[in-house]
C-alpha cells in the first residue's frame, strides 16, 4: 500500500467529477487528495488523484476508470519523475509587532507571499509540494493558525513527455 | 420544426427500434402523445421494473438493443432494479426517462428524483439531456454505447420541457457517433493469440470456461469449431448455457456451485484453462485459491476490467471473442491428442451424472425434463430465481444460444415473466416459457395483465414448493433445518390467472405433467400452469459458500 498519483484527462462535462470519484468510493478507495481544472486541450479536464493502495487494486480502479466514457485517458504517475504542487492559503495571527515581524520573515525564508494584511491577521499564500506546506503550517501553529485551505495536489512529468488523449 | 417528442420518437425508428415496452406518466405525456400515433409500438406494462426487463428479455433474445420508456420520480425509480439486472449481465437497454422541467431541476419539485445520480453505478453511461437540440445526438450515442464493446444499458434522462420545445432537426443528416474516450479494442492482439496457441499445444489437461461473451458476441459457431478442432472439453458458466449444445460430447455442462461433478473436477485437475467471454465470479470459483490452481490461464475478453481482476492471467487477450476465436481458428496449425485426459473425463461423466430420486412424487426436475424433451431444442426458456433457475439450467437441454434467458448477476427474483414477454416480441414464432417459482412469480405477478390484454402467448410454468425454495435450501443445510421466513401460503395461480383472462391448469401428479405441457403449448395466448411439486427438494450437487468447487455436496449416487 503506497500513495499513487493519477492523472484522468476527462471531458469537460457536468457530472463527470462525481462519476471519477463515485468510482473510487465504490471500489472501497479514499482519496486523499483531488484537484480539478481546465487543461491545454479545449473541452477536456484534467483531474489529479492521490489515492492509497495496493499495485493490484490501484490497476483495477484505472481500468475501471477507462471504461468511463467521458475518461479519456488515465496514467499512473507514480513511478515516474515528476513535479507535484499544491497551493495553501493561511490566515495566521500577527499582531502588530513582534509576531507580525516573525511571521513575515518566516514567509520570507518559505517563499510564501502575503497577500492580505488586517488589523491581527495576515493570509499566506504558499505553493510547494506537501512536506513544504505540511512544514511551513506546523511552524505558523504558534502565533494561530485561524484558518487554513489548500487545494489538492497536481502533478506533471518532468522532461518533454506529455499525457495526450487517446486510449 | 419538430419538438423533441418528435425527434425522440422518430430517433428510436431511425435506431431500428419496433417495440418499447413503457408506462405514461406526467412528464412524459409530450412523449406519450406523440406514441398516440406513431408507428412504433408501445407494450403498456403493469409496472416499470416489467418494462426494463421486458426490454433486457428482448435484447437478449434478439442481440438487439432494448428500449423501456418511464415516468419520472417513481416509474424512473421503478426501472432500478431493471437496469441494474442489465448491467450485471451486460444486456443492451436504453431506457428513456422524463424528467421535471429543466427550471424545476433540483428543486425537489413533484416527481422529481436524480435518477440519472441514482444510476451511475449501474449504467454504461447515463445522460440528462438539458437542450432539445443535444436530444438526437445523445439517443444515437446511448444506442451506439449499449450496443457496442462490453454491452450494457445507458439511461438518457429528459426533462419535459426539452421534448415539449420545437427545433428544426434531421436525424438523417447527423453525423456518425464518435466519442475520443470510448473506443472498445475489437481485434484481439496477434503475438497474444500465437502466445495462446502455444500454450493449447503445450498443455495436456485443458478446458474451455465459456461464459456468456460468447453469447453476447454470437461467438457459438467460432466456440464448437474450435473445441472440436482441437478436441478440448467445455464447460460453461451459467450465461454461457446454451453456446454448444448440451448433448455435445466435448460438453461438461455447467460449473460453479450447482454445476456438474465433471466440470468441477475437470477445471480443478486442468493444466490450462481456456477462459473465454466470463468473469471468474464467485459463484463459478468457489474458494478463489484451489479454482484452477493447477493450471495456466488465458483469457480472452471484451473487457480490459476483467481481465486479472480475480485471478492472475498468464496470456491475457483483450477483444470481442467471435473476431479473437476466428483469428485463433484461422492460425491454428499444430493439434495434439488429449485422449488421456478426455478419457478420464468420461469417466466422471458416466460416474457423476446430473440425477434427482425418481419415483411416483411431482419432482420439479422431472417437469423441466418432459418440457425440454417436448420442445426438443426449440422455444426459448426464460428462469426466475432460486431452485427454479438452477433446476432449468441442470436439466434443460439448451442447443442453441439466445434460447436460455436468466438473470445471472444479479439474481433478480421477479426478472421472468417480463423478460418473456420481452423475448416474444424479439422471437414472436417461438414458444417462450417462464419456468418460475411461486416466490418470484408472484413478484411481477402483476403482468398477467399485460399478456392478457395483448394476447402474449408466453407460458408460465411454476414450480410451486411454496417456499423461497433456495433460501429454504440453505437454511435446511446449514441453519439446522430453521425455516425462517421462507414458507409462503398456498396460492392458487390458477385462480389468479382466471381472474385476469389467461388460462391455466393446476398439476399435482406425475401423470399430468405431460398432458398439462401439450396443453400450454397449443394454446394460442399466454398459460399458466401450476405444478404442486415436492416441497422440500434441493438442488444438488452444490458447492457450500466458500469451498473449493471440487467439494461438492449431494446428487451422487452413495
Ligand atoms: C428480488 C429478490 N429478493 C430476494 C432474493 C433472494 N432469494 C434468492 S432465491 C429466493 C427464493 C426464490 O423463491 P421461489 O421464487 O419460490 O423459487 P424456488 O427457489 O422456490 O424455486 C430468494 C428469496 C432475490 N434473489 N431476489
Ligand atoms: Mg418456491
């Protein structure tokens, strides 16, 4: 059992998201982490999973999801070297002063930018992979983290291989 | 101008479409009116799961696709238990649903219910069309989905203003189906199939598993031709019944837990298992690990999903399997002998046939047995669920393919009697028997109706054990004898099929069995007759849950 990360190139209709992820439920799978955008080809999406597993059970849920008709293509990433991001936005206690001041130099050294300053609060914005966000979160934890969202992960493969349609 | 009543129902002709079987409702009357007069011809059922069995009973008795038409909220909901029975069994239906009007979506306004939610799991694919003008593209893909690859239903979902609105529309000049992430493999992969050959001659103890791909793909022909070039044993799965004749001699019968001792102890002690168009279900394997464990498997399928998804493959083959056993045929060179092993299958045959106590008791066996004699190969027999189905598949000789109709999968008491008045009217020459239990016929009793105002001249034959006879079954086998909630009260079907208009005997003794079947076959309309058979016979032999399917229980000669 191990992390794999999907990439599913969908067409770009209503319905198609609850049937991709219908599928995993069903087949016993949780997701742990879903991202959902456009992509370079008009009419078609582009949905990232990171989903644990074993190898077997992993092959059976794409070939599952190969028979979707609105799925056009799915590829195991996992095994291959690849660029993952995911993005964070955190709204953190920073009271003016010493804390403010902390804080911002911890953004700094995270490449994290700030991109709304209130009274007590300030919101981060960071991208990275997850052990960067996870880490940069547990750092903040002391001043207040007041509310955190992050998107799900994506992932792309390194060099100029592309994940095309076409079954 | 046409509104997209109009386009739906001319769609359905251009498809090829003759018969839907279907129940009007609020959302559908723009539908139903334009059916008032239309060529095509409406089968009013009694119920709407009747409907989509009917049209499962027509798509598999014809290879055609089926059409059912509901309501929406209830009668939509009512198609359930129909389209699932499809799907388990990968059976071509469209079924057509009215929806509430595109401003009322989500609304929870009267009737509604997200039916095409409710059957995500058990469609090919389903469709809300919002847009009169996407209506006939999307009913030429539902037709082009169910019909093609691994077959099954798709539901296409219409709200009512969208077949109430007028747009102008030629179903003729559309453009042919294409759809980038659907695009089945056909033709099976050439290294793959000399892989497969290799392997037939390398081994000494193989079996052909033939399952019900075979009938899907009309792949009978290619399957005879290819065990008897090569003389190898077949068995075959429930579905598979009737994809070579059940007095071939290369025939084992059936497998799995109420198959044959031969089968079960060929496919235990094979070296290679020649898997074609079936699914390892569990039913078939018994205790997964001891199925076949001797032996290398190849396994030709439509279905890429199926392939490894319960047991390792050696030489997996993806493709439909008439296209696949024809390229296996035309480059078959070597044969060898398998006379060792082919006599030591004889020798279970002889020793372990299919037997039941005959004696001067009704036996439901012996009812299946005079029918199959009486109808000798013809006809096409449709099953319920429980000891009825398994009696049928033991002991009726099925010759030809598209003649044996079951719900396999899915295991849907209820399924018979509609999917025969589905099969007649993809069959109407042929005679079509319902062989029924009195649990499963009372649950789509209701279609009595249905043959008595048309004059649907199906036969029901009920093996009347007033129990839930296979759940009884168990419960005498292992929950010591505590039959709980599986007696059911005498009915006299005779009465009920009277008080309907259908005619009907009552039997209760040997004697009358045959007298009785002569009777229901000459009658012109539709028959009923109700055999009072031994109330506590089991079907034997049988493999308990989880065993290995060589230890089989009862049916031997002791
Ligand atoms: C809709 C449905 N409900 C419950 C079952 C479980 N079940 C399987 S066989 C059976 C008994 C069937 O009784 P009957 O139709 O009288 O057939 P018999 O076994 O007596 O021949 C039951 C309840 C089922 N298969 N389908
Ligand atoms: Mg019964």
């Amino acid at each position: 059992m191990k992390p794999h990360t999907l990439s599913v190139l969908v067409e770009n209709k209503a319905g198609v998201l609850s049937r991709v992820t219908g599928l995993f439920s069903r087949r016993g799978y949780n997701i742990e982490s879903l991202a959902v955008g456009i992509c370079e080809e008009p009419g078609m999406s582009r949905i990232t999973i990171v989903c644990i597993g074993d190898d077997a059970g992993i092959e059976q849920v794409m070939k599952q999801l190969n028979k979707l008709i609105d799925v056009i293509k799915v590829s195991d990433l996992t095994d291959n070297e690849r660029v993952e991001r995911e993005l964070a936005l955190i709204k953190v206690t920073a009271e003016p002063g010493t804390s403010r001041a902390e804080v911002m130099q911890l953004a700094t050294i995270f490449r994290a930018q700030i991109i709304d300053v209130a009274a007590k609060t300030i919101i981060l914005s960071i991208t990275g992979d997850t052990e960067k966000i996870d880490a940069f979160e547990k750092l903040l934890r002391q001043y207040g983290v007041k509310e955190l969202v992050r998107t799900g992960r994506i992932a792309m493969l390194r060099g100029s291989k592309v994940l095309k349609g076409g079954k | 101008m046409k509104t997209g009543a109009k386009i739906l129902v001319e769609g359905l002709q251009r498809e090829g479409v003759e018969t839907i079987f279907g129940y009007p409702g609020g959302v559908v009357l723009p539908i139903y009116d334009e059916l008032y007069d239309s060529s095509l011809r409406h089968i009013l059922v009694r119920h709407e799961q009747a409907a989509a069995h009917a049209a499962d009973g027509f798509a598999r008795a014809s290879g055609r696709v089926g059409v059912c038409l509901a309501t929406s909220g209830p009668g939509a909901c009512n198609l359930v238990t129909g389209i699932a029975t499809a799907y388990m069994d990968s059976v071509p239906i469209v079924a057509i649903t009215g929806q509430v009007p595109t401003s009322l979506l989500g609304n929870d306004a009267f009737q509604e219910s997200d039916i095409t939610g409710i059957t995500l799991p058990i469609t090919k694919h389903n469709y809300l069309v919002k847009r009169t003008e996407d209506l006939g593209r999307v009913l030429q893909e539902a037709f082009y989905i169910a019909g093609t690859g691994r077959k099954g239903p798709v539901l296409v979902d219409i709200p009512k203003d969208v077949s109430m609105r007028s747009i102008e529309y030629d179903y003729a000049a559309s453009e042919p189906v294409t759809l980038r992430g659907y695009q089945p493999t056909l033709r099976g992969h050439a290294k793959q199939i000399d892989k497969a050959l290799e392997m037939i001659i390398e081994a000494e103890q193989p079996v052909i598993y033939a399952g019900g791909g075979i009938i899907a793909s009309d792949a009978s022909e290619e399957l005879v031709r290819l065990a008897e070039t090569l003389v190898i044993p077949v068995t075959t799965t429930l579905m598979g019944l009737g994809a070579i004749p059940c007095d071939h001699p290369l025939n084992l019968g059936m497998l799995g837990m109420h198959g044959t001792r031969s089968a079960n102890y060929a496919v235990t002690e094979s070296d290679l298992l020649i898997a074609i168009g079936a699914r390892f279900d569990d039913r078939v394997t018994g205790k997964l690990d001891s199925f076949a464990s001797h032996a290398r498997i190849i396994h030709i399928d439509i279905d890429p999903a199926e392939i490894g998804k319960n047991k390792k493959v050696d030489v997996p083959i993806v493709g439909d399997v008439r296209s696949v056993l024809q390229d296996m045929l035309a480059k078959l060179q070597k044969k060898k002998s398998y006379d060792r092993w082919l006599a030591r299958i004889r020798g279970w045959k002889e020793k372990h046939p299919l037997q039941y106590v005959s004696d001067n008791c009704l036996r439901p066996q012996y009812v299946v047995e005079e029918l199959s004699s009486l109808l000798n190969g013809e006809g096409i027999i449709v099953s319920e669920v429980g000891q009825n189905q398994m009696w049928t598949a033991q002991y009726f000789c099925f010759r030809k393919p598209r003649t044996w109709i079951t719900s396999g999968g899915l295991g849907t008491m209820g399924y018979g009697f509609p999917a025969a008045i589905g099969a007649h009217f993809a069959c109407p020459d042929q005679t079509v028997f319902d062989i029924a239990g009195d649990g499963s016929f009372q649950m789509n009793i209701q279609e009595l109706s249905t043959v008595a105002s048309n004059n649907i001249p199906v036969k029901v034959a009920i093996l009347n054990n007033r129990f839930l006879g296979m759940v009884r079954q168990w419960q005498e086998l292992f929950h010591n004898r505590r039959y709980s909630f599986t007696e059911l009260p005498p009915v006299d079907f005779v009465k009920v099929a009277n008080a309907y208009g259908v005619d009907g005997i009552k039997v209760e003794s040997c004697e009358e069995v045959v007298p009785a079947l002569k009777a229901a076959i000459e009658t012109d309309g539709p028959f009923v007759l109700d055999f009072r058979v031994e109330r506590e016979e089991n079907v034997f032999p049988m493999v308990p849950a989880g065993a290995a399917i060589n230890e089989m229980i009862g049916g031997k000669q002791e």
